[in-house]
C-alpha cells in the first residue's frame, strides 16, 4: 500500500506518518528528510536544493522525483510506504504513478486553520542528531531544550521562520491544493480534521488505512 499524507506545512504529517510507520510497519519517507541528508552530504543534488529550501521555495521537480524513484524502490518498501511531502504537485503525482502505478494507494489531507498552522511552525524544534521532532505549543521536553530520546540540544529549523513560513504557506496554495482535485478523481482522497491533539488525528487515520487494507483484502479474496 502506498500512504500518502499531505496538507499545509505544519499539518503535523511527520508526526503521523512515524506513528504509521511504528503501527503497520511500512517506512516513512520524507522529502525533506531526504534532501536535507543529500544537503548535509553536500552532494550535487544536495547543494542545488540549499538555497532554494533556505528561502522556502521547492526544489525542481526533476531532481526530487529522481531521488523519490530511487527510494520507493528499495527492499523496505516492497509491502508498502509512507509518503510525506511528496508529490507536492500535479507532474510529481503523475510521475509517481508511472513509476509505481499498480500499488493500492490512500491519499489523506490533514487540514487545520492557517493560524494554526504559523503557531505550530514557530514553536516546532528538531533534534540534530536523531532527528526527533518536537512542537512547544503541544508538547514540552522533559529537560527544556532538550531531546528526550538522545540527549541532544534542540535546534529550530532555518525554514522556521515567519517569513520562511508565510513562502511555503503561498506555495502550497498554489501548487499542492490542485492534487485535492487529482487524488479525487482516483477515488482515493480523504480528508481529516488535522486541529485536535496527536492521537485524536492518529485515530481518523488509522480508521482510514484499516478500512482501504480491509477493502483491499475483500478484492483480492474474489479474485
């Protein structure tokens, strides 16, 4: 089964897509994650994507859609993955399924109120060594300023920032909202209310994921 979780940035899809990971056992796989490794790596792909995250724009398309193909198809993800921020637009959606079209496929849009969403970006911290994430605004660390797992200082994250926050906001309007229409027409969208606390927006997904896993396995039985 393919997951693919989207919605505005700071709709809490990280979180949710860890927790799906730990639950059902498919693996997470984050664009951001993955470009800010290659940017931490300081490879090619890694150094053209730097400037554009800093200013919060979106890497080109070409490059993200190349190193996505190259992950989806790793041994991991045979049963099934996680999907968070990716595809972010109408060409990565349809470039996704070229690569990998006949996998069953759940699409769900976190929505939350955009005041919301600015408040829950300025209070998120990261941990720098186990990449941890943490929001202020609904949950503190047992030592402030502190990761609970690792020990490590948390840090916020250069794209953070109001300013940072109010570009993306802008772009995901412009250029992630059309897939609502997209993943519509596949009959695979679904909606949830991203406002309430972690597990009340866990609860809606994992009623989502075992009625397709539960309607998936009916069609398979027939056939």
């Amino acid at each position: 089964m393919r997951i693919i979780l989207f919605g505005p940035p700071g709709s809490g899809k990280g979180t949710q897509g860890e927790l799906i990971q730990s639950k059902y056992g498919f693996p997470k796989i984050s664009t951001g994650d993955l470009l800010r490794q290659e940017v931490a790596a300081g490879t090619p792909l890694g150094r053209k994507a730097a400037a554009q995250m800093k200013k919060g724009g979106l890497v080109k398309d070409d490059l993200v859609v190349e190193m996505m193909k190259e992950r989806i198809f790793k041994e991991d993800c045979r049963v099934g993955y996680v999907l968070d921020g990716f595809p972010r637009n109408i060409f990565q959606a349809r470039e996704l399924e070229a690569a990998d079209g006949q996998r069953k496929e759940i699409a769900i849009d976190i929505q939350l109120p955009e005041k919301i969403i600015v408040e829950r970006l300025l209070a998120r911290r990261v941990c720098p060594e186990c990449e941890s994430i943490l929001n202020l605004s609904l949950t503190k660390p047992k030592q402030e300023g502190i990761c609970d797992h690792c020990g490590t200082e948390l840090i916020r994250r250069e794209d953070d920032t109001l300013e940072v926050i109010e570009e993306r906001l802008k772009v995901y309007h412009q250029q992630t909202k059309p897939l609502v229409g997209y993943y519509r027409e596949k009959n695979t969208y679904r909606r949830i209310d991203g406002s309430g606390g972690i597990q009340a927006v866990s609860r809606q997904i994992y009623a989502l994921l075992e009625a397709a896993m539960a309607n998936h396995s009916e069609k398979e039985a027939r056939k």
